[in-house]
C-alpha cells in the first residue's frame, strides 16, 4: 500500500533529535511559556521575514486571535465583514463568526482553486474590513492584486497559511505578506508538530503585544488581567519539536516540488478525466497536498485503493453546506460546490520515494 501519509515514518527520521529535544523540556522543570517557545518564535520570525511570532494553541486559534486582536484595537466591531474564500477548510470561517463578525465568502478561481481575486471588489461594502486570504494547498494566492484592492478601500489582509509555511512570493514568504498571518503546526502540515499548534506573525508591534495577552487569559501581567482572554498557547515540547523540523523544513519542501513536478509532467489527461493543478512559479507552492481533479472522483478514488494507493478528498463537503452554517446553506456558489464534487489529494511527503511516485502515476494514467 502507498500510504497517503505515513507520519511515524516521517518523525522517525528525526527521531533521536526529538527524544532530545523532549528531554531537554522535561529535564528544564519549565513547560508553558518558557525557553523553548521563546526560541522557536524568534527561529519562525527569521524564517518569515517577520518582526513577531506569537506562539498559540492552534492554527484555528491563530486566526481568532488575529480578529479579536483587531477588535480589541478598534479596527473590527460586531458589525464588521471579511471577505474568505467560499473554497477553503472550514477553519478560516469559523475564526470569523466565532468572533462575531460575517463571513462574505467569495468564489475560487476554477485553475487554482485559489480565492478569485476578480470577484473580490463586487463583494465589498461599508461593513467591510478585511480580506482573509487561503494559500490553500500550499500555494500563495495572488498577494500583488489582493493588497491592492486592500490598499484601495482601506482593508485588513489577513493570511491563512495553516498549509503554505515557506512558501514565496516573489522574494518574501508567506506569512509575511499582510497584515498579520495564521499558522497551523498540526501534525500532517509541512512544518507539523507531535500535536496540536499553531502561531500568528506579524509585523505590527501592537496587534502582536494585544494577542499575545489574549492568549495568556488576557494578561500582560500575572494576576492582572485587561482583557477577556483565553488560553492559547504553545507548549514547551511542541516549540522543541518543531525547532527541530523547522531545520529541516527546506529541503522537505523541495523534495515535495520534485514529487510534484514529476507529476505534472507524466500524469496525462486523456479524455479528461483527470485535470492537474496549474502553477505558475516552483517557489509559490510547496505542496501541502497534490490535488487534481475529476468528473468521476468517486469512480477514480476506488480504482486507486483497488491498485493500493490511498488517497484523501480535501474536502468533499463545502462550508456553506455544512450543518455548521445552515444559514448559508441557500448561497449559490456552483463552482465551490463543483470543486466539492471533483477533488482528490493523491500521495505526497517528505519520505514518499521516486518509485512509489512513479507507480502511482502508472496506475492513474491506466484509468479509463
């Protein structure tokens, strides 16, 4: 079987820096808030290109902090709009209504399956504050357009990279693109912890020193307490694992481009039952998941697992038809829903091997 995504052997090549990353937390006696987490959070800033990272409980965490952070500043209300994708996890609009404000979901761009930066402008309004831009799957939407209509009627732009760490545009990496940027360290990301975790980065000193407080019960001083905070942190044992991969985390990623590339270039599309992801520049994408397209998904996932390879549908029911949010359930969004329908995530890792990209290729170009 060709796993879709064997994480024991992907931590097992770093196992004996783990084991002593772990022993070196347990042996400090200082496990929240400590050496470590401090580390970890200026080693991402570096890596980002970023003033601060502020260490959270998780990538979903990350972005409510960004919006209650804001709220907290005066720059959002009750009242306030963001624009998100409609196609998207369904994480990026829970941030938003869990913090009050209305998600304006706003169609992908049928290639990229990346937010429609020409739909965004007929979606605006007086009630709008921001724009939540997806890298989703690992690739940077189109920052350029999306800053300038930002620029244009005054907007947040507030990055969702929970599956894009390292990746470029042009010269800068995500994560330092707008205002402020979520991370998600979940185990099966590309910079993945041994649990759950996340971070908000950002260059703007005051939105990082308001979240950092909201995360810590909303306290910048033990025992007092100026804000209605919660507790969102990242533990000492996760920043030691993830200082660790985050070593590592470059040449994973070009590794993944080389998977990638190999199947861009031999899967074929015969008879068009299978379209590939297009990307413009290597760089821009570092491959969270490969996910292609077909009319007969279904069909062409269990053909794959007859063949022993697995695969995973990223996601197969779209947000505003989740039980979740029935009162989106009437929105017409055919080609969020299309996407739904169509989308499969075939193997891809740090450890996947040539021959095994190989075989998946040879077994796909066999359906017919």
């Amino acid at each position: 079987m060709i796993s879709f995504l064997d994480l024991k052997k992907i931590n097992q090549e770093y196992r004996d820096e783990l084991i002593e990353a772990c022993s070196r937390v347990i042996d400090s006696g200082y496990y929240i808030q400590s050496r470590e987490c401090n580390l970890f959070e200026e080693e991402f800033s570096s890596y980002c290109g970023v003033e601060h990272t502020i260490g959270v409980g998780s990538g979903l965490d990350a972005l409510k902090l960004i919006i209650r952070g804001y709220k907290e500043l005066g720059i959002f209300n009750k009242d306030s709009e963001i624009i998100v994708p409609a196609n998207t996890y369904i994480a990026s609009i829970l941030a938003i209504s869990d913090s009050g404000l209305k998600p304006i979901l706003v169609e992908p761009n049928i290639d990229t399956y990346l937010l429609d930066v020409s739909k965004i402008e007929s979606s605006i309004t007086p009630k709008t504050e921001a724009i939540l831009v997806v890298h989703l799957y690992g690739m940077v939407s189109q920052i350029d357009k999306i800053l300038d209509i930002a620029k244009k009627y005054n907007l947040k732009v507030i990055e969702d990279s929970a599956q894009s760490h390292g990746a470029y545009f042009k010269d800068r990496r995500c994560g330092n693109l707008g205002d402020a940027s979520g991370f998600s360290f979940y185990p099966t990301k590309n910079l993945g912890a041994l649990g759950d975790g996340g971070a908000v980065t950002t260059n703007d000193s005051k939105l990082a020193d308001t979240i950092r407080a909201l995360g810590n019960y909303g306290s910048k001083k033990k025992y007092e307490h100026i804000y209605i905070g919660v507790n969102s942190r990242l533990d000492e044992i996760q920043a030691s694992m993830l200082r660790v991969k985050l070593r590592y985390l470059d040449r994973e990623i070009e590794h993944r481009r080389d998977i990638a590339n190999y199947y861009l270039n031999n899967i074929k599309n015969k008879n068009k039952n299978i379209i590939l992801p297009k990307v413009e520049e290597r760089k821009s994408h570092v491959w969270h998941l490969f996910v292609i397209r077909s009319e007969r998904r279904d069909e062409l996932y269990s053909y794959l697992l007859s063949h022993n390879i697995q695969t995973v549908i990223h996601y197969p029911i779209a947000p505003h038809k989740q039980m979740a949010y029935s009162k989106l359930n009437g929105l017409n969004l055919p080609i969020t829903q299309r996407l739904a329908k169509e989308v499969i995530s075939l193997p891809i890792s740090s450890i996947q091997t040539i021959d095994d990209t190989k075989k998946v290729v040879e077994v796909l170009n066999g359906f017919s």
